[in-house]
C-alpha cells in the first residue's frame, strides 16, 4: 500500500488541510523538536462532530503525553464542532 502512495498526491492534500478553515491540526514538540502530530475535520456523516482524520507520535515520545495531549485538543475541538452544529456559539 505504501508503494502505491504518491508523494505529491500527499503533498498537495496536506497543502489543502492546512489552508482550510474548516480543519484543525495539531503539532506536539518537545525541545528535541516535532514528535508528533493529529489533523481533524469537521464530520462527513450527517450530525457527526468531526472526524479524526490522523494522529501520529514518534515511538521516542511515547510515554511522553503527546499522544494524550494531541487527543485533548483534538477532542475540544470535537466538542466546539458539535456546538457550532448545533447553533451556539465558541
């Protein structure tokens, strides 16, 4: 499956999520730099909060919380998403 990835396929869709209003990504760092990262959008199911789209930490920074802290954010996002649907106001 990884060898049928095209990379500027990959490129060009990490391009639009991270131009869309609508997306959220998240990056977790630590002094040695990026260790790892989650993207969301909002749901394409009918009255969904969003989708989770990606969550990735490195295997060094497990244990860490950046899995965990990636996933609160991601979560409180969610939680924002549901409320906009939903007429109130963030």
């Amino acid at each position: 499956m990884l060898e049928n990835l095209s990379v500027d396929e990959r490129e060009a869709r990490w391009r639009q999520r991270l131009e869309d209003d609508s997306a959220a990504v998240w990056v977790a760092q630590t002094e040695a730099g990026v260790v790892g990262f989650a993207s969301a959008a909002p749901s394409r199911a009918e009255g969904g909060a969003g989708e989770l789209y990606s969550i990735y930490v490195l295997p060094d920074a497990w244990g860490n919380r950046a899995g965990h802290e990636l996933m609160t954010a991601a979560k409180a996002w969610f939680a924002g998403e549901q409320r906009d649907a939903l007429g109130a106001h963030r």
